[in-house]
C-alpha cells in the first residue's frame, strides 16, 4: 500500500509536465493576445511593444516554455500579467476560500443526500422515493446562476436575514492562522466571527451542495439496490439480523465504493469550477482567478492554476484509491 | 420491510411497459418529436423578433403562450426549436464520454497494475484542464460550431464514468463469480463484458442522467462566452444564458427552459431504470 | 457610526440656538463610512498598472493628479498644480501647489512629477504610456516647477494630464518596485488603508486635506460585485450606499426601495458600429450609409435599454467638447432610403459579417440580435458573430474586424479617441483614411485658443459623421443605485470620487 501511494504521488511530475506543455500549446493556438487584453483602451504601439518585451512575449514559444519549466522547477510559477503578483501567493491567498466553501457543499451533499438515498433504497418506488427523485432532479435542471439569484433575492433581499455576498463582514478583523475563516474563528475562540463567517457561507453552500445532494442520493440508491439483490444480504436476512443492520452494515457498506467516487469527483469539480457560484456571490475563490486568467490571456496565472489543480486532483485520487481498500478490504492496490 | 415487499417492489421495475416506462417513453418521445417536426408545430418563427412585443408574459390565449424573450421572440417556438439542438449535444455528450469513459474504467480497474496507473495519470492530465481554453483553441482553428461544444464538453465528461467503473470494477475482480468464471477458461474480454460490464450499468446511468443535464446547462456557459453554438441557432442553454439578465423581471425566460431540461432528465432517468432492469443480470434471481 | 446620536443631538441643539447645521457640521466631522459596489476587477497596488478607468480615478484621489476634471465646466483644473501655463506652442510650465503635502509630511516636489511621468512610461508594468505619449522632456526648474516640452504642440496635454498620478521618487528610490504596496503615499484627499486583489479596497479620510468636507466619508470601501441582482439586493438591505452599474430592467426594482434611489449620469463612452473601409463592402460609401438609415436606435433604446441612452449626433454628446446642440446627423432612420442606396450600388444581398462583444457593454449581444432584422430589411445578409471578448478585442486593436458594435470610452475630451480611430495612421481598428478630416484633426489639436479649437473640432465631427466610418449611436445613461443616507452626483466617466459623496445628517 505504501509502495503503491509513493508510486502514484511521484507519478505526478509525468502529468504535470504533460499538463504544462498542452496548457502552453493551447495557450500559443488560442487567438487574442495578453497584450491587448492588458493594455488601456487608449494604448499606442509603444504601450503594446513595451509591454510585450517587459514579459518576454516577444521571445519565441519555445524560450518561452523553456524558461517557465526552468522556474517552475524551483517553485516559482511566475508573475501574473495582470495582477502582477507571483502566481503561488495569489492562489495560495484564495485557494482557503474555495476549499472550506466546497468542503461545506460537499458536507450539506453527504448529510442530505445518503440518508436519502439509502431510504430511497429501502423503499424503492414509494412516494418517498420518487419526490426525492424528482427533487434531485430539479435541482440538477435549474442553473447555478438561477438557484443563487433566487437564494438572494429571497434571504438577502425579501428575508434579508442573510448577506448578499462577499465572505466576511467589512471589519471582522480576524487574524488568519488557517485561511479558513471557520476553523480560524474556532481556533481563537471567536465566536462572533464563527457565526458571521457560517452566515457568509450559508448562501453559496445551499446552491453548490443543492445539484451534489440529487446526484449523490441517486448514486447511493442505485448501488444500494444493486447490492440488496445480493446473496449475502439474503443470507444476512435469512440470518434474522434486523432491516436496520442489513442496510447499513451490509448493503451500505458495498455501496460506499461508488458513493466514495462520486463524493471525490464532486469535490474535485468544486474545487476547480464553483466559478458561477463565485460570481454571483462575490465568493474570493480560484475559479474566478481561472476565468480571470483566461479572458485577460494571463499566461503565468492559468498555468499556474491548472497545475495546482493537477495536483491537488491527483492527491484527491490517491486518496481515495486508499478509502476504497478501506471501506473494502477485498480491494487491493496493485 | 421484508424480503418479500422488497422482491415485489424490484419485480414491478418489470419490463417496457409499466407506468413509469410509459411516462418516460411519452416525454422523451414528445421532445424527440417536438425537435424533429419544429417547424410544423412552433406557432412562430423562432428568429422573428417583435421589438414592441419584448418580455411579453406568457398569455393563457395566446399567441404567446409561454411569453417572450427580450427582443420578442416567441418562447414556445424557441424552446420547440431548441430542442433539436439542445437533445443532440446532450445525448451525443453523454453516449461518447460514457463508451470512452466506461471502457477506459473497466480495463483500469480489472487490470491494475502498470495499466490503471497509466489511464489514472492519462485522466489526471484531462481533469485539471480547462474546457474552456480548450474551446477557445479550438474555435480558432475550425469556427464557431456545434461539434466543438460536444467536443469541448465530452473533454471532460468521460472522466466520472472512468472513475466510477474502475472503481466497481476493482470490487467486483476478486468476487466468487468472477474468479469462477476465470477457472472456467472465460477470456478477459469476455469476463468484462459479461460479468463486469452489467453490474456497472446502474451506476453508470445514473451519472449519464445527470450529465445529460450538465451538459445542456453547460452549453449556455459556452454561449455566454461566445463559444457555443452560432447565436441565431436557438438552444435551451443560451436561452438560459440570455435569461440570465431579467431573472428578477421575467421569470418565464429562465423557468421554461429549465423545465425543459428537467423533463428531459426525468424522462431520461425513467426509462434508465426501466433498461436497468431489463438487463440486470440479477433480476433474473426473482 | 456611534457619532451619530451625538451629532444629531448637537444638529438639534444648535437648531434650537439658532446656529445653521452646516456651521456646525463644520466643526464635526463625520465618522460614517460607506460601501460602494463597483463592477470591474481590481488589479493591483501599482497605479499606473490598472487598465480600469475607474480604479485609475481612485488613485488620483491617493496620490492626487496634476489636474482634475471639472465635470460643471467640462475643462481639465489644477489639483496638484497649483497652475499650467504654456510657455509657446511646446512648452508647458507646471507649477505645484506649496501648502499641500503627502500624509507622511513630505512636499510634492517637482521631481515627482518628472518621476511620475518616466514611471508610467517605462514601468513594465503599466499599461497607461499613452498618456505621457506627446511629451518629449519634462525638467525641474525649481522645487515646485516643472517645464514639460511636447514634441508637437498639443492642447489637450491637461486632460492628459488628469490621469497621471504623481508618485514620490524619494519612496521610490529608498523602497523599490513594492513602493506601492509598502508605502503607498499620496497627497490627495484619501488614503488607501487596504486592498485585497481582485476583491476590495478601503480608502480613508485625510481630514485635514483642503479637498475634503466634514460630511466626506470616513472611509469609503469599493468592493466588487459582478452580480447585478446582488448589487441591488446589497443596496436594499444596506451593506452598499452605492452601487454602480444598474441594468435598465432594474431600475425599477431601486426605485421602489424605500431606502434607496437612482441618480444617472452620462457616459462618455460613445457607442457605435465601425465599418472597415478597408474590407467589403465597406468600402462602398452608399454601404455604410445603408447601416446609418438601417437603424432604428429609438426603437432599441425603448425596448432594451429602458429609455436610459442618449442619441447621438456624432461622437460627442452634451458634456463633452465639441458638442454642438445644433448639429444634427444627416443619417436618420429610414428603411427604405437604406435599401434604395444598397440597391444603387447593386449590393442587395451582400453577405456580411457583424460582430459583437458580449456581456461587456449594456445589453450589448441583445442589441446586436436585435439590429439583425433591421439591417436584413436593408438588403443585408448578416451572419452575427459573438467571438469571446479576448479574442474580439485583441483582432480590433491589431485590425482587420469589418464590422463592429463598440465602445470607446474616456472621452471627455473626444480628441485622443477620434485620432485613435479616425486619423490615417491612427491605429488599425479602422483603417479609415481621408486627408480633410486628418487636417482638422491635426489644427484642432494644435489650436490652444478653445474657442478656435472648438470650432475645428465641430468641423471635424461633421465632416467625420458624414462619411460614416462609423455609425454613432448613443450615449448610455449609466444609472446608479445611491441609498438616501447619502448625497451623491454620480459624474461622467465613472468617476466615484470622495469629496462628491456627502453623509446626509438625520433631519
């Protein structure tokens, strides 16, 4: 197990280097150029040659790549074209924002969605069943924009118990140990910004967590039904152990597998692309750093970013390849 | 619950022609033929714009009858017409990232070794990557089109049913009847598409449903961008992505489209089920 | 915000003696703060690094500019300088105020100006060296005066000026490139007590600074919020006092708050469609001419943008220089007189290529679908083209887009931007060409009388609307969200500067 684990987490500077140079190829193919993306409206052509020179965008794309790996091999990722700020401080300062609100989505989906789903499974068909299909589903159908707009409208606005966005009141002046506000607050005991900060991320919560409940109840139910056909869960049954314990211990178990997938691949997703969800709730993540990245051509930063993302998703999977031999042991890592 | 209500309820899954397949059936069918007979059924023409007419609430007496848009375009017509493109990306999205996805999964999962490591560090490079940029390479070199938003989107897609199928895969290698059917003589391929490949359906449908919603949904965030489909096509997610703007003024622009997709996802999901059981390999124990 | 009871105690007390609130006021400065909602990113420390026009603003009111606009006039006046005098045709002598000093008590000293303007030329980082672009030399004459030689007489140098920050060369030289960040110190009314990337950036009050009034803010937060429907939430429930860029279909929603109202302002942002005379068919005249009558601009303006534009006759509206009531475009909207011209030059059914931003300006992908029909009516064939905003503009500016729905923006002084576009050699957005208008161009920008300038430039817009290398279609209104606790006069150009916004104190 160990040895597989060492193996996987070195098996990321491969991908890495083949993440980099297609982001840098695409990057030299894609029309519209960072130059004019950072230039004002009023920029001559000395602006433009000025700029260009200033970050080596009149080199070659070959001296260009070369140089970034030759950096990135000490850990420097660059300065951002627009922001002007090393890369790795930019993500780092927002990549605690982005995590704590997919960590807290990801919790909602879990608390919500596998109860759910295991007495969906329990009871397939009956009326339970189905309105918590159709609600999976509906909430899947509606967009992230919508369901975020509307949560404003009603709470920030109609309500108006909750803020409209942002994730901590102007003045909250906590120090920060973690980056995550919440453990932050804990950790000195503030209680006052606890409860400021779990307001803040009420909203973007609920509209993040709302498609990954429905997926994650209909991806529990199914495996659940899958395994109660099974053999063992007869013999469990005809063994006189109770309803409860068959689901749980045995159904569940062997659902978990999928479950876990899901959960990880849901999670990821989060991570890299809460982008909506920042935007409409002014949400300081790393998905709007991307896109940022990305309109304004700002090289250094989308690279940046795609191998942090590289990384994390890799660790997320090694991870999880680990659950899996844990939740079930006749799972080896070979 | 004992075994005996729980048998009954998987054996009313039964086969095409319970309630639940015929309801399935009836709303992929009518959007199917909605698309397919546009321009007989819309009652205008979906282009034709009406300034005067703008964000017309919908009319019980028509002719508008479910409102206009923001230039005063019919709603009806436009989802009516949006359906043939909206339908295509979806299914051609979730068919191809689900047959690349799933075979990539099985043959990581059943194989391990120097074979799941090489397809797991494969999709590590795709997740990270931005469909976006890939877009916007692409759009530079072959234009503004309906294959580059299938494209861009399965980029991506076929990662959940990799990941899903290795990971039942790797449970089920090791089971009585897999090993049984290894001494037995059964050939790899074999045992992967007779043992493997139907226990990993149901979960597979159930991520391809919900992908057939992301996808929809998925195309207006490429629209918005000016990277979708050309915008005098009209599609369920651009409409979308226009209502955007008057969410707070003109409910109707974003709720029908919306509930287009919700139909097509629950029609979708019944007749998943129903397949499900039908080829169930375990069905066939009660 | 506890002041409050205090002042309006005193308010009332001083009532009952007779003494006028503002008297009174005088003495007490208030302790309020506000929370502005603004739409754009925020990139940076580096001043002279922020493309955003509005942020630039901001900075100005950190370090303070030579010269400020005067929004009632409509001419550039002294902020830093305490006067700007041409010496003749090329030279300009600058002369700093004495009395006014940075918050860390040094004096702006003519040094910095000299400095200031090689930072935003040869900085790497910024992306403003337009606007030093007709300064040849700039030299100390004494401590407080600065000689600044053009290369060509230039009479809008104090416009340009307006944008230019001045910058301590003695912080810079002790601290570096992260001078900014690490000591952002300025003369101007407000200083910068934090900025987050991308996110906020708090400014407080200098209360001793000649520029600020006791009912100025304490200390004002711009914070962005992209979300329309957010901005308006935030100003209903009061965590904003002002929110920028309110969508014409919400307008109506603040006007119902019983909090809150719109104030509207002109842009100075003329909105137009470019026709590339260098492409087909735009090098047809009658073309170009067919789009102008093709469109019917009352009818978008109604529809889509809820009565909030101003028409244009040209590419200056009321408020800007060289506007001239009486003028009017000779390409009004007529159908017919639109096919008639494309039929006489035989192009009925031309095929062309529209493009159009999207999400960049109001409404913009909206009004473009809805120009379709009307420029089909003509006789064109239109394929509307909706390229991703990096790709669009980065093809504009290195040109060769035929035919483009556009803004150019900062023109309060419209002669930079109509030299930009219109001028031979002015850059390859447009590629239009015509030796009459590049004269008055050039004489416009040489004349230092205003009045003669004003005249050369009322022929250059005329001369310029009636060849129509572009067709201008109007101005918007940009419309405001302001709460009632506060007095604001939203100014042209997205400017939000804090000595305009005013506490109203309790009644």
């Amino acid at each position: 197990m160990l040895a597989f684990t060492v193996k996987r987490l070195f098996g990321v500077i491969p991908v890495l280097l083949v993440v980099s140079l297609m982001i840098f190829a695409l990057m030299q193919a894609a029309p519209g150029d960072p130059v004019s993306m950072l230039v004002s409206d009023e920029a001559s052509a000395e602006d433009r040659e000025r700029i260009a020179a200033a970050w080596g965008l009149d080199q070659p794309a070959p001296v260009q790549y070369a140089n970034f790996v030759k950096n990135a091999a000490t850990g420097d990722f660059g300065t951002s074209f627009r922001y002007r700020e090393p890369v790795m401080d930019l993500v780092l300062a927002r990549l605690p924002a982005s995590i704590e609100l997919a960590l807290y989505a990801t919790l909602l989906a879990i608390a919500v969605g596998i109860p759910l789903g295991v007495l969906a499974a329990a009871r397939p068909n009956s009326v339970f069943d189905t309105i918590g299909s159709i609600g999976g589903f509906f909430g899947i159908s509606m967009p992230n924009f919508w369901l975020g707009i509307l949560m404003i409208l009603i709470f920030a606005g109609y309500l108006n118990i909750l803020p409209s966005g942002g994730r901590e009141p102007w003045g909250l002046d906590l120090p920060r140990i973690t980056g995550f506000l919440t453990l932050d607050a804990v950790l000195q005991g503030r209680w006052d910004a606890l409860v400021h900060a779990l307001r803040y991320l009420a909203l973007p919560t609920i509209v993040l967590g709302t498609a990954m409940t429905g997926i994650i109840m209909q991806i529990t139910r199914a495996s659940m039904l899958e395994n109660l056909g099974e053999d063992y869960v007869m013999t469990a049954r005809a063994k006189g152990l109770s309803n409860r314990v068959v689901l749980w211990r045995h159904a569940f178990r062997n659902a978990l597998v999928s479950v876990i997938t899901i959960i990880g691949l849901e999670f990821g997703a989060l991570i890299s692309g809460a982008i909506i969800v920042e935007t409409v709730f002014s949400w300081p993540g790393i998905g709007l750093l991307l896109i940022q990245g990305i309109t304004f051509r700002d090289f250094p930063l989308i690279t940046g970013l795609v191998l942090i993302y590289t990384t994390l998703f890799v660790l997320l999977n090694v991870f999880i390849d680990i659950l899996y031999t844990i939740v079930d042991p006749r799972i080896r890592m070979r | 619950m004992t075994t005996a209500t729980y048998t009954r309820a998987r054996m009313s899954y039964g086969f095409l022609l319970t309630p639940k397949a015929i309801f399935g059936l009836i709303m992929i069918g009518a959007l199917i033929i909605a698309g397919a007979f546009a321009p007989f059924i819309a009652p205008f023409n979906p282009a034709r714009q009406d300034l005067l007419m703008a964000m017309t609430p919908p009319q019980l007496t028509g002719p508008h009858y479910l409102g206009t848009d923001h230039v005063g375009r019919d709603l009806l017509s436009r989802l009516i017409y949006g359906a043939r493109v909206s339908l295509l990306i979806a299914i051609a999205v979730v068919f191809f990232s689900g047959i690349v996805g799933v075979f990539l999964g099985i043959v990581s999962g059943y194989f391990g070794g120097r074979i799941d490591s090489f397809i797991q560090k494969f999709l590590e490079v795709f997740w990270a990557f931005p469909p976006l940029l890939l877009a916007i390479a692409i759009v530079a070199f072959l234009g503004q089109s309906l294959t580059i938003v299938i494209v861009a989107l399965a980029s991506q897609r076929w990662i959940p049913y990799c990941r899903l199928a290795r990971a039942e895969t790797m449970a089920l290698r090791d089971r009585e009847f897999v090993v049984a059917a290894r001494s037995l003589g059964a050939g790899h391929a074999r045992i992967l598409r007779e043992h493997i490949l139907p226990n990993i359906i149901p979960s597979t449908l159930v991520v391809g449903t919900f992908a057939m919603a992301t996808a929809i949904i998925s195309e207006a965030a490429l629209s918005f961008l000016g990277l979708g489909v050309p915008p005098s096509i009209p599609t369920w997610g651009g409409m979308l992505a226009d209502a955007r703007a008057y969410i707070s003024t003109s409910w109707w622009m974003a709720l029908f489209p919306g509930l287009c997709i919700f139909l097509t996802v629950l029609g979708i999901n019944l007749l998943g089920d129903v397949l499900r059981s039908h080829f169930d390999p375990k069905i066939k124990n009660f | 915000m506890t002041r409050m009871p205090t002042l309006r105690c005193l308010a009332s007390a001083a009532l009952l003696f007779g003494a006028s609130p503002a008297a009174l006021a005088a003495e007490e400065m208030t302790q309020q703060r506000i929370a502005v909602a603004i739409t754009e990113t925020l990139a940076g420390h580096n001043p002279y690094g922020d493309a955003v026009v509005l942020i630039g603003s901001l900075w100005c009111k950190v370090y303070g500019c030579l010269m400020r606009y005067d929004f009632e006039t409509g001419r550039p006046i002294p902020f830093l300088a305490e006067s700007m005098e041409a010496e003749d045709e090329l030279n300009w002598i600058v002369r700093l105020r004495p009395d006014w000093v940075r918050s860390n008590g040094d004096p702006v000293l003519a040094e910095d100006v000299v400095h200031s303007i090689d930072r935003v030329r040869n900085d790497p980082e910024s992306t403003s060296g337009f606007i030093v672009q007709p300064i040849d030399t700039a030299e100390v004459v004494d401590d407080l005066t600065v000689r600044i030689t053009t290369h060509e007489p230039t009479a809008t140098l104090a416009d340009n000026l307006t944008l230019l920050q001045i910058t301590s060369k003695r912080l810079y030289d002790e601290h570096g490139q992260s001078v900014y960040r690490s000591h952002p110190i300025g003369a101007g009314p407000y200083r910068l007590s934090e900025l987050s990337i991308g996110s906020h950036m708090v400014l407080e009050r200098v209360d001793d600074h000649p520029m600020v009034a006791p009912s100025n803010p304490q200390q004002i937060m711009y914070r962005i919020m992209a979300e329309p429907e957010a901005r308006v939430t935030a100003l209903a429930n009061g965590e904003v006092q002002i929110a920028q860029g309110i969508p014409p279909q919400l307008i109506d929603r603040i006007e119902q708050l019983p909090n809150a109202r719109t104030e509207f302002a002109n842009s100075v942002e003329m909105m137009f469609l470019a026709m590339n005379p260098a492409t087909a068919p735009w090098d047809v005249k009658e073309a170009r001419q067919a789009v102008a009558h093709a469109i019917n601009r009352e009818g978008i303006v109604r529809a889509l943008l809820g009565d909030r534009a101003t028409l244009l006759d040209g590419p200056v509206g009321e408020g800007q220089f060289g506007f001239d009531p009486d003028f009017k475009s000779p390409y009004g909207y007529d159908p017919e007189r639109a096919r008639e011209l494309l039929e006489s030059v035989d192009l009925v059914g031309v095929e062309i290529d529209f493009y159009t931003p999207v999400g960049r300006y109001t409404a913009d992908r909206q009004i473009a679908e809805a120009m379709v029909p009307m420029l089909e009516e003509a006789g064109f064939s239109v394929n509307l083209r909706t390229p991703e905003w990096a790709t669009l503009w980065s093809n504009v500016q290195t040109g060769g887009v035929p035919f483009y729905y556009m803004g150019r923006g900062q023109m309060l002084d419209p002669s930079r931007a109509l030299r930009q576009y219109f001028e031979t050699g002015g850059s390859p957005r447009l590629e239009f060409s015509d030796p009459e208008l590049d004269a008055l161009l050039q004489a416009e920008r040489a004349a230092f009388d205003p009045d003669e300038r004003y005249g050369l430039m009322r022929q250059a817009i005329a001369k310029l609307t009636e060849e129509v290398p572009a067709h201008f279609l109007w101005l918007h209104q940009m419309a405001w969200g302001v709460a009632e606790t506060v007095e604001y006069t939203p100014r042209q150009a997205d400017r939000v500067d804090g000595w305009d916004i005013h506490i109203r104190t309790a009644p």
